[in-house]
C-alpha cells in the first residue's frame, strides 16, 4: 500500500509542476512541430534523465541542504538571472520565428535526449521545488523514504514529468495550429513578459528573504 502511495504522490506532483507554462515546454512544442512525436519523446526522457537526480538527492539530504542558506540564497539569486535570460530568449525566438528561422533550429540538429540534458542542467530553479515538497512530504509523513521504498516515489515523479510535459506540450501543440494569437503574440510578447515578471517577482523574494532589514535584524 505505501508503495502505491510513494508512487501516486510522486506522480501528482511531477504532473502538476509540469504544467506551468515554462521555457522546457515551450522547447518541447518547438521540438514537437518540428521533428515530431519521437524526438519530443526523447527530449523529455533527457529531462527526466536529470530531473531524477535532483528529486533523489533533494529527497535524500532535503534537510542539509535547506540548512545550507548560501547556497540557497545563489540558487534564488540566479533565478533573477535566469528568467531575464529566458525573457530574452523567447523574445528573440519570437522574432526569428516570424522572420521564418529560429535560434533553436540549430539545436535541433543535436539528438534530442542530450538537449533536454542540456536545457534541463541549466534549470537551477528545480532544486527549491524539489526540496519544499520533499521536505513537506517527509515531515508530513504522507511519503516513507526507507530502503527501497524512496524509489518508487521517484519512479512515480518520473512518470508524472513525463505524462504531464507530453500532454501540455501536445495541448500547446493543438492551440497553436488553431489561434494564431499563439504564433503570432505568445512567443514574441506574451512569454517575454510573463518571465520578466517572473524575475521582478524573484527579485522581490530574494530581497524579501536576504536583504530587508528585518530580515538582517534577524539573523
């Protein structure tokens, strides 16, 4: 019974943390239109590839790491960095696409499980999802971590990733053919704002957290 639950928890969360519209779906859709059902299918497989070992190693040592706070704190300050970056890059993607070409048409020639490793080693922000719901899980007791039992809550996450970016990334898929908002609005504008309120969001936490002087009183 608690194996099935490891495994459902796992599932759900995976599932539900890969809908958010993010920059790996995004890629997935690109990949998707473009090489088809096949390379998608290993473009997250390359995903999961390194999301597996970050959910274990979260799930393993979740309270050193969150007892480590510089860490933490470069972690939440590279994700300002990061989805500036990310704003950019859709920005200009959007851009390009409308010109007929792409910056990812050159990755595309890359096999695509060693592109989703790629992109996924870059996403530094997983690691703080991870170790929230790990440690509330485990504090919570509504996972048991014990011998082998641990594997299954991550061969349930594993799925779930997976099961859930395939299905976003074919709904997206679906969309764009229809609304030409999609195409035409979402990647040049639409995406580019939603990460630069991302960053300003994450600048505001990572003040909030580091730098207030309530904050600096207290510690």
């Amino acid at each position: 019974m608690q194996i099935l639950k490891n495994i459902a928890i796992g599932f759900t969360v995976s599932f539900l943390g890969s809908l958010p519209l993010g920059f790996l779906n995004v890629v997935g859709l690109e990949v998707y239109s473009t090489l088809g059902l096949q390379a998608v299918s290993w473009f997250i497989l390359g995903i999961i590839a390194i999301e597996c070992i970050v959910a274990y190693y979260t799930l393993i040592f979740a309270n050193e790491l969150v007892q480590n706070k510089k860490l933490m704190k470069w972690i939440d300050i590279f994700g300002i960095f990061f989805f500036l970056a990310i704003a950019v890059v859709f920005y200009e993607q959007g851009e390009a696409t409308q010109e007929g070409g792409g910056y990812l048409q050159g990755y595309l020639n890359w096999p695509m499980f060693w592109f989703g490793v790629f992109l996924n080693c870059l996403n530094f922000l997983q690691i703080p999802f991870w170790l929230a719901w790990n440690l509330y899980f485990i504090n919570g007791k509504f996972i048991v971590t014990d011998k082998a039992l641990k594997f299954y809550y991550v061969g349930g996450t594993m799925v779930g990733v997976y099961v859930g970016m395939l299905s976003i990334i074919y709904f997206l898929d679906k969309i764009s053919k229809q609304i030409a908002f999609v195409t035409e609005y979402l990647l040049p504008i639409v995406l580019p704002i939603f990460f630069l309120v991302m960053a300003v969001y994450q600048s505001y936490k990572v003040y909030q957290k580091y730098f207030s002087n309530k904050n600096q009183l207290e510690a």
